[in-house]
C-alpha cells in the first residue's frame, strides 16, 4: 500500500505533512475522497468517519487534502490494476480509447483560464471549468487502464493517445478500438511499432478529409483491401512516377513515423468496408491479419464495442458516483482519479462473482448501481465485514441485447451546488 511504504512521495511537504497523529490519518483521506457521494463534503466525511469525537470538520478535511500531490491517486490507480488476471477475446485484450468532457460550475473565471469555457443555454450564459478526459478502457474486463487529464479548450485526443500509448500503463498484446478523430497513421506506425493492433473506425465517404479519399477503392458496395505503400513527405520526380509505390501524407515527425532520419516509412494498412445490420455503411482501417479477422469478425468485434459504449462512460462513472465534489483544480483532478479508482474496485469484485448467468429468456449480470453502492459501504466499514457479494447478487439486470436509448447530452451541463465548499 503506497501509504505505508513511501508515502513521503506523494505529499506536499514531507517534513511536515502527515506527521503529527491527527483524526484524519493519510490513508483515511484518501479513502474518504474514494468513497465520495450524493451530498456536501461534510456528509461524506461523517458517512466515513460516523463517529463525532472522531469526526474531523470540513475545514480540517480540505487542509488535509491540500497535502496530497495528484501522483498519490495516479500511482494508487496503476498499482491497483497490477495484480489481477485478465480475460481476452481472440488472445487479445480488446481496448477501447476514447475521450469525453467533464463539465463543472465554477465561481471565479480567472481563478485559472485553461480550464474555463463559457457555455452557452437557452436561458442564459454561464461561466464553467471544463475537462476532457481520455482514457484507455478494457472492455473485456471493464476497466480503465490509463486516463489524462487535461483542459478541453486545448485539448488533442490523438497526442493524448500517444502519451498513454508511451506509458504503457496497458497489457500488452492488446487490440486497440477507437473511433473517428483517431485514425492518424502516427498512431498506427506507434502502435503497430510495439506489436499491438488496431482497429480505428473512419469516414466511409470520400470526400475532403476522407482517409481513404487517396486510395483506389471502389466508390460503390463492399470492400476488404490490403495496401502496402511507402509514405513519406516528400515531393520529388520519383514520387509523382510512381504513384502506387510511393503516398505523400502531410504529418508531422514522428519518432515511430516519418522524421528526419526515416523520410520513407513502408507501411501495410487494411481498409475494410462493411455494412452493419441497420445499413449503415462503417470503413475500417486495421492491421488485423485477413485470413484470421475476415470482415464479419471485424464486425461483431466493432457491434461488441458499440454494444458496451455505455460501460465506457465517464457520464456513467460520475452520475453513478453522484457527480462531482469539488471546483478548485487541484481537488477536481484527485477526484477523477478517485472515481475511476473506486470504479475499477467495483468491477474488480463484479468480475469475479460466480452465479447463474443464463437464466431463461435473458442473461443477467449484477446491477452496477446495487454494486457500487455495496462496494462504498464496505470501504467505509472496513474493520466490519459484511457479505459484500451476497448483497450485490440479491440485485440483478437482465442483459438485452440491441437495446439502446437516446444521447442525454443535458449531462454535460454543469449544475451549481452552492452546498459544496470550494
């Protein structure tokens, strides 16, 4: 437990901070802030340490945390997904990345710029911080693997992605599913550099900005294509020659790409055109191998993603943990990390459950509300056990398949708590 080994780490002064015996300890800090729920601050204190001669005041708490360096969350979350096993679909772990903003009232706009947006309503205009969070999610079993967090003005979720693929905070032999907006053959040649797939969904017309615009494909129908090109940036005699040998792209450089030392890059991609079962045409570009993946896999692989879209939400994630706490900055981003922590325990438990799955007309799996809830009492009563999977199997969903409800974009409104402390 990193509270008990080098905890000097990951707090602001270590000379002073978390030294002297005090109601809230290191380790109960930052399990309070996990456990965070519906209400102020200072219920959530009191539902995590009931007792009143015990009980620290909000004053006490926020002082506490101001301690904490944001590195004591992000190496909690890292360690935490260390140790368990994990499942594969074709030998893969199937990896989705995607990015979301994270919408919260603030009070003073100039308190720190980068994050502020004014968001325009109907009725009025009001100022906010907001975030874009992206993160890498393991679909098969339900857990975020990395995330970053940064301000959404400036945001860019293809540099992010290269961050998080350099970190490397994922297992390895992975398939990589991401949507429009990531198909960047810098990501590809980085991905495809460390022997992992991809499979990145594109434009399936071939109009401006079209990935495949360049390309001799068939405008009409169906297609499952294999090219092998050499890329480069490069406009010379040989190039314009030959046109089906060499592909001029205009990219920036790139140590796993195109850059000064390698202006050639020789790259195999596989474009794929399928039609889904509403009719909708999907262009999909992978390295997959075609006699191993043929495009009906492919497809039942990108219906599975969409199909569990709603597991990788950070929309679900907060309104299930009861929204957000905090509007400074620094306590915003702990937060985050907090949740997803407390998510991945959840799942963590939910995973591991033995029941009767099939159960007549449907197949059901543990309502992830009930779980949640179940998971924060127990964390709260640590010292007192109690039987946290019978409680969590009482309540189960039935598992319907092709059920789908409408976009609620009112989500990403932020909605000011004058109760919260700031």
């Amino acid at each position: 437990m990193i509270w008990l080994k080098d905890r000097d780490s990951y707090v602001k002064n270590p000379e002073k901070d978390f030294t002297r015996k005090r109601k809230l300890s290191f380790q109960d800090t930052i399990n309070t802030i996990v456990t965070y729920d519906a209400g102020s601050i200072g219920r959530c204190i009191k539902r995590y340490i009931p007792k009143v001669e015990k009980t620290p005041t909000t004053s006490a708490f926020l002082q506490q945390q101001k301690k904490l360096k944001l590195s004591a969350f992000q190496t909690l979350f890292y360690r935490f997904n260390d140790p368990f096993p994990d499942k594969t679909l074709h030998n893969l772990h199937i990896l989705s990345v995607d990015g979301t903003g994270v919408t919260v009232p603030m009070d003073r706009i100039n308190e720190n710029k980068e994050y502020a947006r004014v968001r325009t309503n109907k009725d009025c205009t009001r100022p906010a911080y907001q975030f874009h969070v992206s993160c890498i999610y393991d679909l098969i079993n339900e857990r975020y693997c990395d995330a970053y967090i940064e301000p959404f003005r400036t945001h860019s979720e293809t540099h992010v992605f290269s961050v998080m693929l350099e970190r490397k905070n994922f297992p390895q032999k992975a398939l990589f599913i991401a949507d429009r907006g990531y198909e960047s053959y810098l990501l590809m040649a980085q991905i495809q550099h460390d022997g992992n797939y991809f499979l990145i969904r594109a434009r399936e017309d071939f109009g401006q900005g079209s990935m495949i615009k360049g390309y001799p494909f068939p405008r009409d129908g169906t297609f499952d294509k294999t090219v092998t090109y050499i890329y480069t940036k490069t406009q010379n005699k040989r190039t314009k020659a030959n046109p089906e040998l060499y592909k001029r792209v205009a990219t920036r450089n790139s140590p796993y790409f195109i850059n000064k030392e390698h202006p050639y890059v020789k790259m195999t991609l596989r474009f794929v055109m399928i039609v889904l079962p509403n009719g909708q045409k999907e262009c999909l570009i992978t390295n997959l191998p075609a006699n191993k993946f043929p495009p009906e896999t492919l497809k039942k692989t990108l219906l599975y993603t969409l199909e569990n879209r709603n597991i990788f939400s950070f929309d679900q994630v907060f309104c299930q943990s009861s929204g957000i706490s905090f509007k400074k900055i620094e306590f915003l981003q702990q937060e985050i990390w907090a949740k997803m922590i407390f998510y991945n325990f959840t799942t963590t438990i939910t995973q591991h459950l033995r029941y009767k799955r099939d159960r007549g007309k449907y197949q059901y799996k543990p309502n992830m509300t009930n779980a949640l809830q179940m998971c924060k009492d127990y964390l709260r009563n640590a010292k007192t056990p109690n039987d946290v999977e019978g409680h969590i199997l009482m309540e189960m969903t039935p598992i319907r398949d092709g059920r789908s409800f409408k976009r609620d974009k009112s989500r990403h409104q932020s909605v000011f708590t004058t109760f919260r402390h700031n």
